[in-house]
C-alpha cells in the first residue's frame, strides 16, 4: 500500500513539474507581449492577473519586489 502511495506521488511530482515548465515560459511570453502591445491578449492579462495577486497580499512595496524576485528566480531556475 505504501508503495503505491509513493508511487502515485512520484508521478504527480512529476506532472506537476512538466506543467510548471510549460506554464512559466508562457506567463512570460504573455507578460512580454502584453508589454510591448499595450493591451491585454484574447481577453488574459497576465500583468492585471500578477499585480492582483500582489495586491491581495498587502499593498507593501516591499511585497511587490519580493514577487517579482521570486518570479525571476524560478525563471531562471527553469532555463537550467
């Protein structure tokens, strides 16, 4: 029993980490370009969708830097 438990838990781990290493590059994408057109794409605006994450967590500025830290880490954590 507990082999199969870690067995289903591995491959979830492992879903999770694909998934993670499709979604990140498209946020990105979708910041970038939404940045440089001005406007938000096919109705997703990731920059509103991030800076109300931000903003549900506190108003600090602090906070804001923090995010946007731990975005860049985990990008480029992802390109290695």
């Amino acid at each position: 029993m507990k082999e199969e438990i870690k067995k289903v838990l591995k491959s979830t781990k492992r879903y999770l980490a694909e998934f993670t290493e499709i979604a990140v590059p498209v946020l990105c994408l979708g910041v970038v370009v939404q940045l440089i057109v001005g406007e938000s794409l096919l109705g997703w605006d990731p920059i509103k969708n991030i800076q109300e994450s931000i903003n549900s967590l506190g108003q600090s500025n602090f906070i804001g830097v923090a995010s946007l830290l731990i975005l860049y880490s985990v990008f480029k954590n992802q390109q290695q």
